[in-house]
C-alpha cells in the first residue's frame, strides 16, 4: 500500500463521496455514475484513482462491473494513524495542571 496513493485518492471530494456510498453495500459502475452529474469519463477516472490505491476492488460479474470496498486497506489505514497518534502522544505528552490538561 502506497500513503501517497492513498492520500492522493482520499484528497477528492468525489472519490470521498463513492466510497461513502460503497460503504453502504457493492454497486456496479453504472449505479456509482448514476448518483452524480459527470460523465463517464470522469466517473472511471475517479474509480481507477480508486483501485489503483486499493481502496476499491472490483469484479466482472456478466456484462457488469461491481465495485466494493477493500475493507483490508482501510484496516492498514486506521493502524497506521493509531500509530501516529500513539507517536505524537509520547513526544508531546498533554501537561496537566491538576486534574486539567492545560488547553482545554
């Protein structure tokens, strides 16, 4: 898994909103254009950027393509950021005051 591939997908607001809709369940390619107002062109487009950063798979199904999320990449996601937060948290421990975390 490539970070830059993945952030470089995750930076579009239209590559955001597909896979918030497939996260809701697989869809085919023309279900995914059908929920927005752009051409196909640009609706591969995304989706390629998409599997390309393994965020998505896909599958021929007949004359169908369906697209799912690739719930494995997502895991690799959120462990490499509780790991950065459990970095940060041991260089920049939270000072306390009392009972209070100076800040809040």
């Amino acid at each position: 898994m490539g970070l830059s591939l993945l952030f470089k997908a995750l930076s579009d607001d239209i590559r955001r909103e597909i896979l918030r809709q497939l996260a809701h369940g697989d869809m085919t390619a023309g279900e995914i254009a059908g929920a927005f107002n752009l051409s196909w062109p640009t609706i591969s487009h995304h989706l390629n950027v998409l599997k390309k950063a393994g965020l998505v798979l896909d599958e021929k199904k007949g004359q169908y393509v369906i697209y799912s999320l690739n719930t494995t990449v997502f895991q690799e996601i959120a462990g490499w950021l509780f790991e950065m937060l459990g970095f940060l948290t041991e260089r920049h421990p939270a000072k306390k005051r009392g009972n209070k975390v100076i800040g809040e």
